[in-house]
C-alpha cells in the first residue's frame, strides 16, 4: 500500500508544493521504504516513516488475523486484543497477542496504556445471526455494550482512529439492489441490530471525543490468505464456502440448499462474496486515509455483483474434486433473494480497488487452507491454540 501510494506523488511536486499533513505522509513513507531497503529499524515517532500502531481487536479471529498479516506485511507495528473465545492463538503469526475481553475495561486499559497505538480495529464480536435470535443478551452484551468500554478506552487513551467491523446485516432487507449506505437500516436480527447500535455510539462518541472512525460494512467475506499463512479456523461454522469445503474435506456429510425457487437466475439465494485479502487491504485503506486526517467514513465493502448459492456449489466441488451430497429444501424464514453491495463509495474514497475479484480464486484459497488445516502433507498445519 506503501508503495502504491508513492507511484501519486513524486519528490518534485512535494518540493514545489510545500509540504502539508497528507504529503509529509508520503515523506514518510518514502523515507520509510529507503529505511526498509537498507536494512535500518525506524523507532521514533508513530508518525516517522509513517508505521501506523495498531491494536486489532478479534485479531486471533477470521478477519482480525488477515487483517494482521496485510498491515505487518506492509511495515505497520501491529498487535492483537483477543479473549481466544473463537480465536487461536496460531492465527496471529509473529504479533503480540494480549490476552483479554472488550468488556474488561482495566484489561483494556492497561494494554492501551501503555501501547502508544495510534488506533484501533475492532473486529471481536459474536457472529451468529441464529445464535443471536436464541440468545440475543449474549449479543448485546458483546457486540454492542463491549464495544462501548472499548470505545471508551479509545477515547480516554486518545487513539486517533477506530475502524470497526460492521455487517450488511444492519440493512435487514432492503427493497433495493444493490445496497448504498444511505438505504434505511433495519436489521432482521439481533447480530445486525446489535452491529447497527455500536456504529451509532462510535458515530457519536468520535465526534464527541475527537477521534476519526472508519464503519466497514462486509458482505460475505471468504477465502484465505493467498500465501497460506492463515485462513478461517471459526469454530460452528455457517458460511457457505467454509461450509462447503470442509464438506468436501469430510468433516460434514453433506450440503443443503434452502429454496430453489427465488426471483434469481438459478432460483437460488445469491450473495456478494468478498475475498479475505482484498478486505484486509480495505482496512489498510481505511486507516492510511482516517490517520493522513481525512474525514470519517462509512463505506460497503464488497464487489457490487453476487454469486448464486448453486454456482458456488459447483465451484467448490469442482475446484475440490469432491461430489459431495446436495439436498434441496424449502426457503428458509429471512433470507432475502439477493444481497448485493453497491460498491461505489469505498472506491471514491479510500481508492481500494480489488485484485480476487474472481469465486474460483476465493474457493480455491478457502480450500487449499482447509487441505491445510486438515494436515494436507503438501501444506502442513498449524500448532493449535
Ligand atoms: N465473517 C464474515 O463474513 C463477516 C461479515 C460481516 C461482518 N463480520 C464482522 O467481522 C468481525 C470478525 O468476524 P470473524 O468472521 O473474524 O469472526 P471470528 O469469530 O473468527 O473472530 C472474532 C474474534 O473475536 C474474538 N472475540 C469475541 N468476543 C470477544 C471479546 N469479548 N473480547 C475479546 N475478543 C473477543 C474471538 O475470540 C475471535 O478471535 C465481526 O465483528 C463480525 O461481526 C464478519
């Protein structure tokens, strides 16, 4: 990311220009880079050679732990908040792991305390939209009142940013497709409802305490890490192509397709499937934008275009090799047709441009880390938590 936003900028309009926040930024990180390449280890300020420090929150997590390895991979201090309740502690590679809960303000004070962070990912959360309609207080209590103590500790610490992991889910169902921000919000559930809740106290916290905020709203986020470091590990799993794979690995019998009479080319659900890197890089964006001084946003991150259940179906039994048993049933009670992000806002913004644009690329890295996670002998596995 360093080195893409360099390619904008030369020496030469910095010279001429003079020097303002945003251009002492790229200063940085061209000084950083000529740091980098020399072999010289840059300890100053957060802001010399623009390293951002960052605490990521749900870091040991799916998304938290991708999110890791794309902001180390491009220089930045990086570390994980994490109380293992769904995470391992294998998935955050060579980056401190802190041990504690959202909920836990002292815990959380004396990890910001004393961390110099510029800012934080919140990505802990429960995430179970049926879980969440049987025990919706186990809902709120983590993803909305945690998030509260830790915005509060943000706050108290003077963090700069927050980027929070938000959902599709506080749109409920929408009429229009594909989905802007602005559409009216009205989650179908207690895991949207409880998403949508923390987003407003983050809005009105930061404007009231002085920190910029980053609201990402995922679609269906899968895949793996494309080196094969780290991948989805989420215990009870019900995303489809995790599901799907370890299907075709045999951990499950086999796969059922709820409704095949939608108003949809196939007459099957169709979501908006969004690789793992590439929204690992959106957070990168995010920060990069929010900590240069650019205003607070909330952006959709997906493709603007879906995949229908069926077709990615096929792919994971093609791409894995394994005709594994489908069963059709009958529509199940909440699930839309379709879900499709209309992507435009967070390109104008953040000028993330995805590069797996592509469900045979997202299946076939979902289903090389699962070959992994079952001790495929060409890939290995990881140590357990
Ligand atoms: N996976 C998706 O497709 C998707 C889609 C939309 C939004 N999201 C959001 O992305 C975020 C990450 O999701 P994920 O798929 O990586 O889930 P995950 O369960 O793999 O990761 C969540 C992590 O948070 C940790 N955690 C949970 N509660 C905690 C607490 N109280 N204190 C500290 N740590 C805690 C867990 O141990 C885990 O490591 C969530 O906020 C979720 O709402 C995910």
């Amino acid at each position: 990311m360093v080195g893409r936003r360099q390619s904008f900028l030369t020496w030469g309009d910095i010279v001429r220009d003079g020097p303002t926040g945003l251009e002492l930024h790229y200063v940085g990180a061209a000084a950083k880079v000529a740091c980098l390449l020399s072999g010289w280890h840059i300890q100053a300020s957060p802001y010399w050679g623009s390293i951002m420090r960052v605490l990521v929150t749900g870091g040991a997590g799916y998304i938290g732990s991708h999110i890791l390895f794309k902001l180390a991979d491009a220089g930045h201090e990086v570390a994980a908040y994490d109380n293992l309740y769904s995470g391992h502690r294998w998935a955050v590679g060579d980056a401190p792991l802190h041990q504690g809960d959202i909920n836990d303000q002292a815990r959380l004070d004396e990890v910001l305390g004393k961390g110099g962070f510029d800012a934080v990912i919140h990505c802990a959360a429960h995430i179970w939209v049926g879980e969440s309609v049987r025990d919706p207080l186990k809902y709120y209590r983590n993803n909305t009142a945690g998030a509260f103590t830790l915005f509060d500790a943000c706050a108290r610490h003077k963090l700069k940013a927050v980027v929070f992991s938000s959902t599709a889910a506080v749109y409920g169902e929408p009429l229009k497709q594909p989905i802007d921000e602005d559409v009216q919000k009205a989650p179908i559930n207690p895991y949207g409802a409880s998403k949508l809740m923390a987003e407003q106290a983050l809005i009105e916290a930061a404007g009231a305490y002085g920190f910029a905020y980053g609201i990402l709203r995922y679609f269906n986020v899968a895949g793996a890490d494309p080196k094969g470091r780290v991948g989805e590990a989420t215990p009870e799993n019900s995303h489809l192509i995790k599901v799907a794979c370890e299907t075709a690995i045999g951990k499950r019998p086999g796969m059922r397709i709820n409704g095949t009479d939608y108003p949809t080319p196939d007459g099957t659900c169709v979501r908006d499937f969004v690789h793992i890197d590439d929204l690992a890089a959106a957070h990168l964006a995010a920060l990069e934008h929010l900590l240069a001084g650019k205003p607070s946003l909330i952006a959709n991150c997906g493709y603007g275009h879906g995949y229908s259940v069926k077709e990615v179906l096929d792919t994971v039994q093609r791409i894995s090799g394994v005709m594994f048993p489908i069963e059709i049933g009958a529509r199940r009670p909440g699930d839309p047709p379709s879900l499709v992000a209309d992507a435009s806002r967070i390109g104008e913004l953040l000028g993330w441009t995805p590069h797996h644009d592509d469900l045979d690329e997202i299946v076939q890295s979902a289903w090389n880390w699962e070959r992994k996670l079952a001790g495929g002998r060409d890939l290995g596995r990881p140590t357990s938590s």
